[in-house]
C-alpha cells in the first residue's frame, strides 16, 4: 500500500439523471461510510468482502452502498461507492459532509493512480482506463478495451522479455572477456536483434492507424472549384453542413464535420477548391486545403465530369504531387447524373486515363483505384455507397489486425527510442564493437519498452499521465 489517506469524489458527472456514485477509497472509507450513513443491518466495518448495504444518510437521503474490501476493489484498497438519487444538492451535500469527516478529495485520475500503484493494473492499462471513457466509436472503444485487458502490454512484456535474453547473451560475452573469447554466437544475437527489431517497428507503424482511429481518421475532401465537394460533405453527412453554390469558390475557409462509418470514427474536411487565384482570401483558403490534403489520412479527390479531361488530369497531378506514400487517395468521379447513361461515363474515364498517361499509382497507396475514379453523383446520393466502401477499405476497420495497436503518443515515442537504440545496437554488431557497447544500446531499449507498461517510472511522469484523467476516476 502506497497511500495512508482515504480520499473521494463524485463518479458520475453531476447533473439530471437517475443516480449519482460517490466514491471512497482508502483505510478509513469504512469508518467514514459508517459515520455518514445509518445502515438498516449492521455497519460497514463489519463488512469481509463484496457487499451491497441500504441505508439513510440521516435528513438527507436514501442510499445503497457498494462495500469493497482491500485488495477486492478497483484501486486494492478499502473502498465504497454511494449510490444517491442524482440531484446536485444531494451530491454536494454528500461531499461536503465527507469533507468534513477528513477524507480527502481525490485528484484528477488519483483513484487510477492507487489503482496502478497497488499492483492492480499496469501503467498501459491504467491508461487505457481514459482512452476507454473518452472511446466514441466502435473501433476506439475496441482498442480501448484490448488494452485495458492487458492483451497490449503482454505483447510489450514479451518484445522486453526477448531484449532481456539477448542482453543476457551479451552479458554473457562481456563477463569472459578478460580471456578475450568471444562466448555468445553473434550470429544467434544478430538473429534475436533483427527480430525485435522488425516486432519494435511494427508496432510503431501501428500508431498510424492507432492515432487516427482514436482521435478520428481524417479524410481531406479536395478538387477543383465547383466539383461538388461540399455537397459531397453534406450528402455523406446527411445534413446541409457546407454552404452549396454554383458559383466557384464558395467554400473558403475549411468545414469540418465527424462521422461514424462501419465503427469508426472519421473526421470529414471540405476544403476550397484548388485553383489559381488572384483574391487573398482565397489563396489562403487554397493554402489549407492543401494543409488537409497533406495531413489527411485518406484524400478523396473529386472531380468534376462536366470539366474537359485535361482539367481534371491536371487535378489528379496536382494531388498525386502533394500526397505521400502512406496516404490514401480515392477519386470520385461526381456530377454523374448529368453525364446520361453510364457508357458514356466510362468512356470519358477511359480518355481521362489516357490523358494520364504517366500515372503511377505506385507514387501513393491507391485504395480501391484503377485508374478508374468512382462514379457519384452527390446531389442524387448515387454511388455513396461505393464511396463509403472504399474508405472502409483503406483500412482503418477492425478487422485491420488483432495484434497490439498503439495509440499512446507516450508508447509512439519510447518505440521510437527503442527502435533507435537497437539500430545502434544493429550497427555495433555490424562493425564488431565491443560487446559492452552493445550492450549499453540494449539496456536503453529495455528501459524504453518497460517504461510502456511502467516497468520504472517517476513521480513526474505518473503525475502528467493522471491529471489528464477526470477527477472520481
Ligand atoms: N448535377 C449535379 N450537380 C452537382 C452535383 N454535385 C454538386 N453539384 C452542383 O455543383 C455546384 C457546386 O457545388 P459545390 O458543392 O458548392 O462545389 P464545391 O466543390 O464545394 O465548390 P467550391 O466550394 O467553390 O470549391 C452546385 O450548384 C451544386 O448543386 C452532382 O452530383 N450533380
Ligand atoms: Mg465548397
């Protein structure tokens, strides 16, 4: 046990509702629960384990109160939650009396905190214990929810615990180096080290995903002016969110509106249109589209197919040379109802492909294109639903992988340290340095991996991860 004192808060927000939960927790939540509240049966002290009493908080209410005994609660220590009818009178009433009785109000995060200090979760879970409250998506909630199960941090634990065996390796070597042999096979370390190597890297390129679906995955709406990407905003949205016109230019500053599909969270942005353009406010609305584009995870590049092919082969280079290779660019075809029947669509796509000759889809990650943009029209809602398919498809889903996904900026950047500490470790072998350097790189990345789950940590670190927790949590 780390703490002394008994602290509380309110656990649910206060406000209109059914009931509200105060919770306590610390040695003396028993005592303080018995001086508070007159229980029907017995007292709270009297409590072994798990239990649920009725009581009246004398004059003020009726309670149920959830018994917890150390180490059986969410943060090991004695512990008890009020169950009170939610009225903030009552609430306050209830905190102000338990104030008074000595507890402690807790800090932001402090019950997760104990929780993390007792041993009852690890610092990636506790962690996770946030991620999970802020989740608002399917897939938010599903990576959430894997990390607060501790399948995330067993994966950290055994990457560590190869680093730990192949340290030991050279441990091994520095030991009898006096007799100057060379006792470990630097060939099994090099293998052991490539494939923490490749394990380290894969898990920082998960944060990509991992990021974007926690925080909402953005994708960049942009074309030329009058192409019909604010409508596509609104009809994706369902709502009248941008303004529509057909004047060119409308849309000046960028409109940013977010939308569950399929479970997880995207972060549509409509832009201004991209053209050359004399007026000031426009240039610099023409600067944040590019801003998005370049940023976004998924580009969907609209063109207009009233426009003549070369104009929108002009906005399909214009794209291609500001995205990079780990963005997605979709192109939509819209304004399709006006092309008549489809034949005549996919004949100007082919003159369009023709007149792009030297497209490399290879230059960007092209999701679902074959040199073939997606036929829509936005105004008549047709071809959303291939539109929606092939954002499904750039792979920010579920079914993406099973393996741990980083979303921790934290966890990014101790994989970044680790990942650079066993590049140096890499080069070392290479050049046959002295094992003692290696094994200098090695400790560095198993005390950058343990700081994840928190194998060591320091006061200053636990006290930034919980203050941006809410306080009762
Ligand atoms: N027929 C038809 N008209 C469309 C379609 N999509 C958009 N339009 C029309 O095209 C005009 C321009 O639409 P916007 O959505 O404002 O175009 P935009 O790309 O946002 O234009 P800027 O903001 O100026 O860059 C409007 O008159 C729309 O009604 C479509 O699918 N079919
Ligand atoms: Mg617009």
């Amino acid at each position: 046990m780390f703490n002394q004192d008994t602290i509380y808060a309110p656990a649910t927000p206060v406000g209109s509702g059914a009931v509200s939960v105060i919770r306590i927790s610390g040695p003396s939540s028993l005592e303080f629960v018995d001086k508070l509240v007159s229980f029907r049966k017995g007292k709270a002290v009297e409590s072994k384990g798990y239990e649920i009493k009725f009581g009246e908080i004398p004059g003020l209410d009726e309670v149920l109160v959830s018994l917890y005994r150390a180490p059986h609660s969410y943060t090991g220590e004695d512990a008890a939650e009020i169950s009170c009818h939610a009225s903030a009178y009552v609430v306050g009433e209830i905190l102000q009396r338990l104030g008074e009785l000595g507890c402690r109000m807790a800090d932001p995060g402090e019950f997760t905190r104990r929780a993390y200090l007792n041993g009852k979760m690890d610092l990636a879970q506790a962690e996770a214990v946030a991620d999970l409250i802020a989740a608002d998506s399917q897939a938010a909630h599903k990576l959430a929810f894997s990390q607060l199960k501790g399948g995330y941090s067993e994966e950290f634990r055994q990457l560590r615990a190869q680093l730990v065996e192949l340290a030991s390796l050279v441990e091994l070597e520095l030991d009898f180096s006096e007799e100057e042999v060379e006792f470990a096979d630097r060939s099994k370390i090099s293998e052991l080290l490539d494939k923490a190597r490749v394990k380290v890297d894969s898990l920082k390129a998960s944060y990509k995903v991992g990021n974007a679906v926690k925080s909402g995955v953005p994708v960049a709406i942009v074309g030329a002016p009058n192409s019909g990407k604010s409508t596509l905003l609104n009809a994706l949205l369902g709502e009248d969110r941008a303004i529509v016109s057909d004047i060119p230019g409308t849309t000046r500053d960028t409109v940013e509106e977010t939308m569950v599909l399929e479970g997880v969270r995207y972060r549509f942005i409509d832009t201004a249109g991209l053209r050359e353009s004399s007026d000031t406010i426009e240039q610099l609305g023409i600067g944040r589209s590019l801003e998005k584009l370049r940023s976004a995870a998924i580009v969907i590049c609209v063109l207009d197919a009233c426009d003549s092919p070369s104009a929108r082969t002009e906005v399909v280079r214009q794209v291609l040379a500001e995205v990079s290779r780990d963005q997605k660019v979709i192109f939509a075809q819209n304004k399709c109802d006006l092309m008549g029947s489809s034949p005549g669509l996919v004949c100007d796509s082919a003159h369009f492909t023709h007149q792009a000759p030297d497209f490399d889809p290879s230059v960007c990650d092209l999701a679902g294109f074959t040199h073939q943009p997606i036929p829509i029209s936005a105004l008549k809602g047709e071809g959303l639903d291939d539109l929606r398919r092939a954002i499904g498809e750039c792979g920010f889903g579920l079914g993406s992988s099973d393996g741990a996904v980083v979303t921790s900026a934290r966890h990014y950047q101790a994989l970044c340290e680790a990942s650079s500490d066993l590049g140096a470790a890499s080069d070392a072998l290479k050049a046959k340095l002295p094992g003692d350097l290696l094994a200098e790189d090695l400790r560095s990345a198993i005390r950058a991996l343990g700081s994840i789950f928190g194998e060591i940590t320091s006061d200053e670190l636990l006290g930034e991860i919980f203050s941006k927790f809410c306080i009762g949590k």
